[in-house]
C-alpha cells in the first residue's frame, strides 16, 4: 500500500490570490491530501438558508488541478452563531448545571434533536454537491469528537434522552431498580420519567447509575456520526473517517470506527506529554522537544485497531492516518517548546511503520489571528518555510524508495477496552487510579522490551497467533473474549481489577476474577498511598492497588516482607493482583516474554523497535544517538532495515 503525506488547511482564511501558489506548492514538496471545510460552516451559511458553496467549489477545483486529494470534512464543530438563536437549548451543560457556551467550539449537545438534524441537513447540502466530485477523495465527519471534555452533557436534552435510552436497555423500571441496586439508600424509581443525570448529587451517585450514563452517552456519540455517514454513503463511494484524539476514553471509538472506513487521530506529541501523562519533571525535561518514546505508538496502534473493518482478522489490513500531525510549538499545552530538528521526519516515519496509510500535518499556514495564533504550520504566517515543510520534503523523497511495509500480526496482544475506562472513572476508589494510565504503562514496558503489539478490542472473539496476549483492568471481561482465552494455549495474563465487576457494576459472585481453569480469588483489595508502596520480591514494588489473592495456582511473584501472592499462574493464565512499579513490571514482563517463546530485548534510552512485516524499524526519541547490535541511531533519528538482509534506510 502507497503511503502519502498531506496537510490541513483553510482556504476561507486566505485570500483567494493565494490558493493557486499554496497548491502548488504543496504539491511540490510531495503532498497527496489536502483536508479542508471542517471549520467552515459561517461562510458556507452565513445566515440561515443562505448557502454559498461557490468560493469551497472553486477550493476544491484550485487543489484538484495540481493533482491534490481532498479531504472534506463536515462543518459541525462548529456550528455558527446563529444556530444558536434557532436552537437556544443545543448548548451541551457541565456537571455544575452551567451552560458550554458560543464564542469557540464544540458547544453542542449529542442529545439535541434540533441540533442533529441541522447537522444532517448541512451534511446532507455537501454530500450532493461534492459526493461525485472527483476531487474529493474521502470525507470527514465532524472534527475531535470529545475534545474539551465535551462528550458527556447535563442538559435537559441528555436527561430526556437518557430516560428513553434506559426505557430501551431495561424494559422495565423494576428490571432498572434491580440491576442499579437501588433498594440501596431508598433510591427505588417508580417509573422512567422520574430518572435524573447523575450530578449535583449531595455525595457520589450510585455507581451503575453513572456508568450506565457513561454507556449512553458514548451511544449518542455514535448516533450522531452515524447520521452523517449514512448521509455521505447516499451520495459518495469515497471512504469516510472521523480524528480520535489522545487520550480521550469519553467514549468507545471502536463503535464510531465500526460505521467508518479510517480511523484517524490527531498526534500532538509535544503537548501531549506536558498534559496527558503522569511521569516526573525529569522524564518530561529529557523528552520536551520529541514527546513521550511510546505515547505516539500506543495511539497508532489503538486506531489501527478501531479502523479494522468489521468482521476482518488481524491479519486484514487496517485503514488508519494521522489526520494531524505536530510540525512545531502548539499553542495549547502548559509550555510549548520548539520540536528537535528531524522530529516531524520521525513522527511520520513512526506512523508509517505502524501501518499508516498517510500522515497529514496540521496545518499548512500558521494563522495570525484567532485562538490559534500561536500553533505552528508548515509555512510561518509571511508563507516562508517553517521547518516542518522541509521535514515533510524529505519524508516525501524517502517515501519513494520505501519497501512496502505492511504492519503484519505483532506477537503480542493488549487489550483496550473504553468500557474499562468508564468504570474506573467512576469508582476510582483511589487517587491515581486510571485505566488508561495502568494499560499505557503495560505498552511502553513491553515496548522498552524491544516487543511490537497489537491493541485489541475487548470482544476479541480470536486470539490465534499471539504468544503473549494482556487485560489489565478490564473490569468485565466479555463472552467473547472469555470463550478466546478457553481455546488459547499460549500465555495471557490478566488484572488487577480484571473481570472484578459485573456489566451493572456489582461485585460477582464468584468472586473475581473467575476464569475457568484458574484457581485464583481476590479476596480483597486495598489501593496504597503514594508513599506505601509494598517491596516485590527480587525488587520493584506494588504501587497505587493491590489485591489479596487466594487460591491453588502457583505463586509467581510475591511481597518481599510477608510472601503474599501478588501473581498466580495456572497453566498458560496467570492473574496479575498489583501495580507494579517500573521495576517491578519490567522484571515481570520480561519472565512473562520467555515464557510465551519470545525474546526480550531491553532497548536503551528513548530508542524503540518496530518490526512491520519484512522491515524493522529503529526510532529514537532520545536527544543523543543511540547505539543498538551495532547500529547507531541518530539523535530524533530513524532507521530501517529489512530484518534478514540488514540494508539500512
């Protein structure tokens, strides 16, 4: 498959003198997609009914006469000021009850009928004018759902929409009371219509209550794109995508990637690391100019997940792109340092070798003006070349000599489950405890291993050809997935907090974590203080959580004081009671590799692998070049090489 670069850009902020050279331009250095429209609906519509798709047709015939693909995303960001006088009640609500107000984006509320069937009937406008456009070459629907914490709604939309989606998953408002638990505190309903949004309660609200409004409003997330894919399919073959963004769990994404052809996400590398991730000052001084060595990583292989067709094996393959990639300081995160010379080279080069069909930098031109004023393009705001233009130049030269690169099966498989993040968002029962955080520190260590692996989705229904396949904490395991480790013979490891509560967030009996041919309990659990971690057994500690665990399996790692278990095996399964510090995890997942006929290969520094099929590649994020079985990988450096022959790239 042909890997591309692109770019994003916004013909409305330029004057139209200027379309012709940029195209040009962007064509000269090797582009392929240019997506624009996603921000655009004031001046597609600037007043109701007034529609003035000419300056976007004359966009899309400027790019399309240099050779450009077009990427044309739906407007419904951000809708415009006065659908919010058509529709006074669309604003999304905090938790506090206060309204998420006009003035930047992504105001609206999924629940809001009036607001999604404005949204289908611009979809709708674009879809006829451009789904036969040769042009346009695939499609977005909206632009980062979930970004601003915009996912969950207390409005009275959402409330009126919940109590009908409950109607629907329930039956009955007994069969509601009993799998909620809410002889618990008198909180018995009598009828559907009496439900409530589970905010502004005096303490926490019930557990299942709010997961269940966690599970609902994932759903409308999937609802509201569903309306503008089906649209878009009625007029246009070309594939259709949405951006994920970075840690964002607020709702299930293999759900949307079901309706979609791509998946693609957004990688801001530099930002990312300064707010989206819990390592020390000293880890995040060392990495300020080429983000965290695995967060990119994990992302590119959770999307190629969600952008597996339905139905498809790990070995079919997955359509995913950076949809944004980082080419210099961003403007949004709490510092904003300059990336090292190479690292938009490196970022792209990751991508690619994890599968990615292309990698589209955001954006072409930094605009002087608005909220993002401060944010990097590939060109300054006087046109000249940034940086990143001459990077993505090279990219696109290396690009024509590139083998083909297919990312294959990887070895091992880790599971990632959104449902899993929305239970543990809702009973923590610790500070620090997060699902995303636990599943992440599994990846890089396994990474830091020299281990390429495959993100799974939790009804994994087929396990064959994994040697080593990981759930920590995913709180209920599904059928599927149970039924798949039954008929597995090689090693998986599951926990902590794996299989510990029901759907409706009750404790099962059994107790957890009830894996037939396991005889594991946890018999209680207990999360730890930041300064009473519990020495392990040859080194490392317990951090954050553990558990007591009972049971016949054998005993392969334990505390230091007392010889408690903190892991069991039976046969290829074993369960996992603790979180493990880095030491401690290290050691474990390196026994944890041999076991499953693998080897571990303990990278330095910032330096990772990546084995795609017939290629390796060797990326270091390290500001120093790095040595490795002889080769040496240049600071924010790339190498490739074909595994048998060794011919370097």
């Amino acid at each position: 498959m042909k890997r591309t670069l692109g770019t994003c850009y916004y013909p409305e902020h330029w004057p139209e003198s200027e379309w012709q050279r940029d195209a040009a331009r962007m064509a000269g250095i090797g582009l392929t997609w240019v997506r624009i429209g996603e921000f655009a609906w004031s001046r597609l519509e600037p007043r109701p009914g007034d529609l003035r798709f000419d300056w976007l047709d004359r966009a899309i015939g400027v790019l399309g006469a240099v050779g450009l693909k077009v990427v044309l995303g739906t407007p419904t960001a951000t809708p415009p000021r006065w659908m919010l006088d058509r529709h006074p009640d669309m604003l999304a609500m905090d938790a506090e009850g206060r309204p998420r107000g006009f003035g930047s984006r992504r105001h609206y509320c999924f629940s809001h009928d009036g607001y999604r069937a404005e949204s289908a009937r611009i979809t709708r406008l674009l879809a006829e004018r451009y789904g036969a456009n040769n042009h346009v070459a695939a499609w977005q629907t909206d632009n980062e759902y979930g970004c601003h914490d915009t996912v969950i709604s207390y409005s009275d939309a959402a409330r009126t929409a919940f109590r009908a989606w409950c109607a629907d998953r329930y039956d009955s408002i007994e069969a509601l009371n009993a799998a909620w638990g809410n002889v618990f505190w008198s909180m018995d309903y009598g009828s559907f219509d009496e439900i409530g949004l589970p905010n502004l309660t005096v303490t926490e609200p019930n557990p299942a209550h709010a997961l269940a409004f966690r599970r609902f409003s994932s759903d409308q997330v999937a609802r509201f794109n569903a309306v503008q894919v089906e649209i878009i399919r009625e007029h246009s073959d070309a594939p259709i995508s949405h951006n994920y963004m970075g840690r964002e769990v607020a709702f299930d994404h293999y759900a949307t990637g079901r309706q979609m052809e791509i998946a693609t996400w957004d990688s801001y590398p530099l930002g990312f690391l300064e707010d989206r991730l819990e390592d020390d000052a000293t880890h995040k001084r060392r990495y300020a100019r080429q983000g965290d060595p695995d967060l990119q990583a994990f992302h590119h292989d959770l999307y190629r997940a969600v952008g597996r067709r339905p139905g498809g094996t790990q070995d079919a393959p997955a359509r995913w792109w950076v949809m944004e990639q980082q080419p210099g300081p961003v403007n949004w995160a709490p510092c904003n340092p300059a990336p090292l010379p190479g690292m938009a080279r490196l970022w792209a080069w990751e991508a690619f070798a994890h599968g990615a069909e292309a990698v589209c930098y955001f954006r072409w031109r930094q605009v002087p003006f608005a909220q993002e004023q401060m944010h990097a393009g590939m060109l300054r705001p006087d046109s000249a070349p940034a940086r990143a233009y001459h990077e993505a130049a090279q990219v696109a030269q290396e690009l024509v000599s590139l083998p083909d690169v297919e990312a294959g099966q990887a070895p091992v498989g880790l599971v990632f489950d959104y449902a899993a993040a929305w239970a543990w968002q809702v009973q923590p029962q610790g500070q620090g405890q997060d699902y995303f955080r636990l599943v992440f520190e599994t990846y890089r260590a396994l990474r830091k291993l020299g281990q390429s692996v495959d993100i799974l989705p939790p009804d994994t229904g087929d396990l064959s050809g994994y040697r080593l396949v990981l759930a920590p904490g995913a709180v209920t395991l599904s059928d599927p997935f149970k039924a798949a480790i039954a008929a597995h013979d090689r090693q998986v490891i599951l926990g902590p907090r794996t299989n510990a509560k029901t759907a409706e967030m009750h404790i099962p009996v059994p107790l957890p974590p009830a894996i037939p041919g396991l005889d594991v309990t946890v018999a209680r659990v207990q999360s730890l203080r930041a300064d009473m971690a519990v020495p392990v057994a040859g080194g490392g500690h317990v951090t954050l959580w553990l558990e007591d665990l009972e049971g016949t399996a054998e005993v392969v790692l334990a505390t230091a004081e007392d010889s408690q278990p903190v892991a069991m095996r039976s046969g290829s399964i074993t369960y996992l009671g603790g979180w493990l510090d880095e030491a401690a995890l290290g050691r474990f997942l390196t026994d944890a590799v041999q076991q499953a006929g693998l080897t571990p290969t303990p990278m330095p520094g910032g330096l990772r692998r990546r084995q795609a099929g017939a290629t390796e590649f060797l990326i270091n994020y390290d500001p120093d070049p790095q040595q490795w079985n002889g080769i040496t990988v240049p600071a924010a450096g790339v190498v490739w090489r074909a595994r048998s022959s060794h011919d370097r790239g």
